[in-house]
C-alpha cells in the first residue's frame, strides 16, 4: 500500500514567492516596517505582593484631601485629549510613592501600544509556515490562474529546488487541480485548500475539499477577516485571514481517519513499518510496566508483536469481548469463535496487521514508527480525529526517557462543558432526572463491562478478524461459508450495519434474531415499558406518559398472569407519576438488559433516550421490530 499525502494548495503570490517575513496590512507588504514604528512603549509599575488593611488605611487617609485635584486634573487632561497619559503618569509615580513609603518592592513592567495608523496590521512569516509544513511531512503546491512572469518563473524553479514547495500549476480552473491530486495520492480530509475569493468555492467541492464547520473545514480563504455586517456571509468568510502563517495550527501531528469504526481514545497503537528488532523487543520487554502506568489513566497500549497466541489459556475473556462489540458473532458456537480467533493470529503477521489498520482508516503518511491514537473527546467532530508521535532513539535509555514523557503527558480527552444546567426543580421531576437516573448499571454489570473493556485491545483484533476471514481461501471453508453472510451486514458500511432484528414473540419473549436469537430478559414493568415505547417511533415526552395510562394497564395484563388490580394501578400510576422516579428506574433496567450483551454503540438503538423536555423515544428502526401478540 501507497500511503496517501497531506498537502496545501496556496494560489501563487508574491508573499509566497519571496518568502516574505514581515507586516502586512490590507493584503500589502509593508517591507521595511520595523516593530519599533508600530509600538510605542509604555512603562508600568506594580508592587510586589499587595497592600495590608493597615496600609490601605494610610493611604486613603493621605490622599482623601487631594481627590478633587486628582479628578480636576484627569478632566483638565480629558479636554485636552491627554486623559491616557496623564492617568498612567499618576498611577505610575502613585505606586511608586508608596512602594517607597512602604518600603516595598516594585516590579517594572512594560507595555507596547500599537498606533493608531496601524490597527489591522499583522505580521506575515512565509518561510516559518513553509518549514512548519516540511516538518510535518505536508506536501506544499503553488497554483494560479494566469501564467508567471520569467521573473517570478526563476522563483518558483529556487523553491522547488530548496524543497519548499513540490511543484507550480497553471490552471483554468480549480477542478483542473484533479490531475495532481490522484498522481500525488492526495488525501483531500487531510489537506488544505487556499482560495483567494468565494467565487472559487463551488469549484473547491468539486475537486473534493469541503467547507463543513469545526474540524472538517480545510477551504481556506486568504482574505482580511470583516467585521461589519457586509462580511461573514458565511461560516468559511467569518474565519478567513490574509496571513499564511495564521495556519500554522491545522497543520500538526493530527490526522483525520475517513471513517473510525472501531478505535476508542483509551487504546494507543503501536505502529511499524520497518521490523525494528531492537525497538519491538524493548515495548515487548517493557509491556507490563508501561501498561501498568498507563492504566492509572484508564488507556492501553497494543503492541501487536507481543500477542502471541500460543500464550492464551483462556480464551474465554477475548470471546466474550468480540462478541459484545461485535454481537453478529453470537451466532456461532465458542468453538467455532476460538478457531477464529486461532485464525487471526496464525494468520495476521505485524506488518499486516499494520497495513489493515492504515488502509481501514486512510491516513496519510506519517513518520513511524510511532504511536497512533484517537482522540475523540465526546463530540462528533473528533471521532475521526488523530494524533501520533514518531518513535526516535539512539539507545535504550532514549526510549525510557521517550516513554516516561509520553505516559505523563497523554491523557484521554474530555468534551467541554460549555453550558450550565438549569437549577434542580424543587420538586422531584422525573424527566429532569432522566438523563443521570436512566443510566444507571447493578454493581453486578458495571463488573462485566469493566472485565471486558479491560480487554480492549482485542477491539482491532477483532476488526482483523473479519479482514482475514474475508481474506481466507483454505483452511475452514464450511466455516468461512457460514460465517459470510456476517461478514456482508459488517463490511455494508449502512446505519443498520450492526443491528439486529428484534421480535418479540407470543410469548413476550423479546429476541435479537440476528445475534445469535439471544433472549434480552426484563421484568415485567420494564418490559411493559418497552414494548410502549415501541409503538411510537417519534417517542412519548414524559409529562405526556398519563396519557398512555389506559394502554399501559392494557399491555401489562397481556404480558402478566397477576390479577390483583390494586396492585397493577398502583405500579402504573407510580409509572406515569413524575414526581415518583419509577420511570427512570424502569428505563435504566431496560438498558441494563442490552448493555448486558450489547457495547454502548449499538445497545443505545434498543433502550429509551432523550434529552429534558423532549420526546423520549427507542432509536431502533421500526423495519427491524416484530411483534407477534396481539
């Protein structure tokens, strides 16, 4: 496999060309211009420390008397448009004084003004963005719409030689760019597109860039960001800038994964492509202890030479983790699902196992060996989000010093909170609580989840697994015949891709046909419950559920043999009481129930869910619900 590359694509102008460092101001190069002409330097004073109560006594008692001379001066200065610098003399020599008079220590400090005449100015650096872009293997491509000059020809042949940029091209139109892009194997979610006007940005989808907000945005355009009500037209204009090296910071040791189907941030991959003897035997030496750290911050490191399969006693633990991230594989018998496992690592050496990941994932190049990890914090936009950090030694206390660095600063990161929950009503208020109370797990389940999310590096083992089956010739074929069909609904890449069929039968059994027909099993008033919220895919808001009284008594005398009435109103009324927590109980027993053989991916299709205020409802797609009572 050919690695994809990360490029920037930069419409030729003379800023590029010249490699110009200095100050630019409504497009223009304001060669010459020093810092010292900009600023100008203003000089402060702060005490060390702060004043006591006893010393803040004194000096409102000395300077009281002068008050009024102090507020006739400053308007006196107002007048005269010398409100500033007479206010900074004052303070200045005022915190002087009394540092003096305390006999204590004052810090200088200076302040640089900009002028007036140059507010807008930014400083350009071409050369820092193009070594910036060197560092971070980015290949960089000058374009333009008219041919150059003999001139600026001669330029552009020095920075091609000086390997700043890879090549020039002349181009009717953006879309021409197309050419290029498949002979460079350019990886367009990886690469950045710079344009001079709005105009172009039609012509930028074609080619295959995108302007979607956050992190999916790699349209650029090169223009002075407008504040009026003329400007920012839209989410690409708002956040445009005539300054190259402002982009600096999209181009870093981020990569963005075409699709991520499997990798979780708590899990660091150990990636190679040059059988590193002397490196891979320190990792497989050092395993234990760097995992044991790594722990303490709930990650993982995979090192895939390490696992050797004729190690594994029990398989008992991997089996039960493929099958709950991938439970279309609870429909073979253990001793089929050990033969595959057997097949995974009798068949996948590293380098396959690497060249699997890297094209499941279309990254570009990257330096390795390395460490390659997701950091997705909880938002959408980072779940196919990136990062690596290129393993380099000389000798074996280098890779100590390297991997005690990279434990102490690596981290699983958190979405940030960027609203405030409204006060908790008086009142106990069932949906309110919804969120917190729906979610909660028995001891019992959290011990599961936590014994097989210990065994989280067998994730992308079994990702491999279904790669090498796919792949299998010989070996078991009525095995392989069996196990196809599978293999068909995972690689179809849908949004059903990983559900199951589910029925519920005259019996009020409720079966996942599709796993393996396993029996997800309730007590009665979940399951009542459930089966409500089944027949309102658009949902039920919970300060509606008395409305339902009527067919929830209905539901439950068909689903139980229980005659006393009493008792069943009771159960119901506390049911549709939103001042009773029974609602939430029973929804978080009915997500215990999948989550007992489902991972939170696929298992949230099947329970209740939803936001304070608004529709609760079951995200499973009615096509794949059967119910066979009446």
């Amino acid at each position: 496999m050919i690695d994809a590359n990360k490029a920037v694509f930069l419409p030729l102008n003379e800023r590029v060309i010249d490699l110009y460092a200095g100050f630019v101001h409504d497009g223009q190069m304001m060669k010459g211009l020093k810092e010292t002409d900009i600023y100008t330097e203003t000089v402060h004073f702060d005490v060390e420390g702060s004043y006591s109560i006893y010393q803040k006594v004194i000096m409102i008692t000395v300077l009281f008397p002068f008050l009024f001379l102090f507020i006739l001066i400053l308007l006196v200065a107002a007048v005269f448009k010398k409100f500033d610098v007479v206010g900074n003399f004052i303070t200045r020599y005022n915190i002087i004084f009394w540092a003096f008079f305390f006999n204590m220590k004052k810090e200088r400090r200076i302040e640089k003004i900009r002028l007036p005449k140059y507010d807008g100015i930014e400083r350009e650096d071409v050369p820092e963005f193009l070594d910036h872009c060197k560092k971070h293997q980015v290949r960089v491509y000058l374009y333009s719409y008219v041919s150059p000059s003999p001139e600026q020809q001669i330029k552009i042949n020095l920075l091609i030689k000086d390997e700043l940029i890879c090549s020039f091209h002349f181009i009717t139109r953006l879309s021409d760019l197309s050419t290029i892009v498949k002979v460079e194997k350019i990886a367009f979610h990886n690469s950045l597109l710079f344009i001079n006007s709005m105009d172009e940005q039609k012509e930028a989808h074609l080619l295959g860039f995108t302007s979607e907000n956050g992190f999916r945005r790699n349209i650029q355009l090169l223009k002075k960001r407008r504040f009026s009500s003329e400007g920012g037209k839209n989410e690409i204009e708002w956040n445009s800038s005539e300054i190259i090296v402002s982009y600096k910071s999209k181009i870093e040791y981020y990569l963005k994964a075409k699709s991520n189907r499997y990798f979780k941030n708590n899990t660091i991959i150990f990636i190679d492509d040059t059988e590193d003897v002397f490196l891979n035997n320190f990792v497989r030496d050092n395993l234990k202890n760097i995992n044991m750290k790594l722990d303490l911050k709930g990650m993982r490191l995979l090192h895939f030479p390490s696992m050797n399969y004729s190690e594994i006693i029990d398989f008992a633990p991997i089996s039960d983790f493929i099958r709950y991230r991938f439970p279309f594989l609870y429909a073979i018998s253990d001793i089929e699902l050990n033969e595959l496992i057997a097949e995974l690592f009798q068949n996948t050496a590293p380098d396959l196992f690497y060249k699997f990941i890297l094209e499941e994932l279309e990254l570009p190049y990257f330096k390795r060996p390395a460490l390659l990890r997701n950091i997705s914090d909880g938002f959408g936009d980072t779940d196919n989000k990136f990062t690596y950090k290129t393993i380099e030694y000389k000798t074996e206390d280098d890779l100590k010093v390297f991997f005690d660095w990279y434990i102490e600063q690596v981290k699983i990161p958190r979405a940030e909170v960027l609203f405030k929950r409204a006060p908790e009503p008086k009142e106990y208020d069932a949906d309110w609580n919804f969120s917190n109370e729906s979610r909660a797990l028995s001891e019992e389940l959290k011990f599961k989840i936590d014994a097989i999310q210990k065994q989280g590096n067998v994730g992308v083992l079994a990702e491999v697994l279904l790669y090498m089956l796919d792949k299998l010739k010989d070996g078991n074929p009525a095995l392989l015949k069996k196990i196809q069909p599978l293999l068909t609904t995972k690689k179809s890449g849908g949004k059903n891709a990983q559900l199951s069929h589910l029925s519920i039968d005259k019996n009020f059994k409720i079966l996942l046909t599709d796993f393996g027909n396993i029996e997800i099993k309730m007590h009665t008033l979940p399951k009542v419950v459930f089966i409500l919220f089944l027949r309102y895919p658009d949902g039920i808001r919970f300060k509606e559920l008395y409305m339902y009284k009527n067919e929830l008594l209905e539901i439950y005398n068909k689903v139980t043999n229980k005659s006393d009435k009493d008792e069943i109103e009771r159960a119901i009324n506390d049911l549709v009481d939103m001042t009773n927590p029974s609602i939430n109980q029973k929804c978080a027993r009915i997500r215990e129930a999948f989550r007992q053989y489902l991972d939170e991916d696929i298992a949230k299709f099947y329970f209740i869910s939803g936001y304070n205020g608004e529709p609760k409802k079951i995200k499973l797609p009615r096509h794949l619900v059967t119910i066979d009572f009446k």
